[in-house]
C-alpha cells in the first residue's frame, strides 16, 4: 500500500466559507436525576415531614427526604428540557451555513487542537486521504497508515478515553 504519494490539491470553496462560532448547545437534566432511589414516605405518625425518604440503615443517606426539589439530592423544580428553546423552525439556508461553518473549522488548526486533538505531527490541514483508505480491513494495517499520516497520536488519545467507571464493573467485584 504506497501512501508516501503526496500529491497537492487546490483547498474547495467550503474551506474558505466565514466561521460563525455556536456559543449555545442544548442542555438537560437527566430523566432519572433525583429518582435513583426506591424511596416512599414514611406516613403520618412519626413526628416527622411526609416526604419520600431513603430506606435502609447504616449510612448518612438512610432516613434522607428524596425525590423532593426541596430535598438534597432530589430533582429540581421543573427540570430542563432539550426542547425547551430548540426547539423551532430554521430556515434552510441558516443550516446550510451551519454545515459549512462546521466544515470550514476543520481546516484551521488552532481550532481543531482547541478541540483537544493531537494533529502537531500532521503535514497539513485539512488532510485528505485518497480511497485507497477505504480498502483497508485490518486493524494493523490501519494503525500503520495514521502513522505515515502522523494521525496515530490522536487516535491513541482516544483510547484513554475508555474508562472503568463503576467499581461494580471490576473483576474483583463478587456478583451475587
């Protein structure tokens, strides 16, 4: 497979088109926040508010109010939607400007190493690759171009991304 084959294209229209930055993203609270427990009120009687509270013992969040928005750890009033401002009408030519505002930023590498990828040893940007790619099946023969390319530290990053969160995903943890 002979990558070494450089060759130097003129940069499309699209690279060039002006930027208009998106400083606003959709943002929710989950569904389940606040309702992660199998909380229920304890009734009336017991000197006490008649709050849904955490069941068990032998820890600080047993006998905690729950699900409440007064409650800590509780949901909030009225939790926030995605839909809540987005969701509108856009005008077709506002999205195709969008598309080509997101196209445009991969050529400017400040802006695509202020994305936190690792492009220092990449030739240029943008970087095209013939379809020659497109025909590799095998994981090593893959890694072997990205390293040709000088794309391989970027896609090494990425593999520290994969984390164990939860100690209950540990092989040391005994399923019961």
């Amino acid at each position: 497979m002979a990558i070494d084959t450089a060759v130097i294209l003129p940069l499309s229209d699209v690279m060039k088109a002006s930027i208009r930055p998106t400083y606003r993203l959709p943002y929710a609270a989950s569904k389940r926040a606040g309702h992660q427990t199998s909380a229920e009120s304890w009734g009336t009687g017991r000197a006490v508010s008649r709050i849904p509270r955490v069941p068990g013992g032998g820890t600080h969040r047993a006998g905690q109010g729950a699900f409440g928005n007064m409650c800590r750890g509780g949901r909030m009033f009225a939790p926030t939607k995605i839909w809540r401002r987005w969701h509108r009408r856009v005008n077709v030519n506002q999205k195709r400007y969008a598309v080509v505002s997101a196209i445009a930023a991969t050529a400017i590498p400040s802006l695509v190493m202020a994305r936190g990828h690792k492009i220092e040893t990449v030739p240029e940007m943008p970087l095209v690759v013939g379809d020659i790619a497109e025909s590799i099946e095998k994981t090593p023969a893959a890694i072997k171009v990205l390293k040709q390319i000088g794309a391989y530290a970027d896609a090494d990053k990425s593999k520290d991304s994969i984390v164990v969160s939860s100690k209950f995903q540990r092989p040391r943890h005994p399923i019961r």
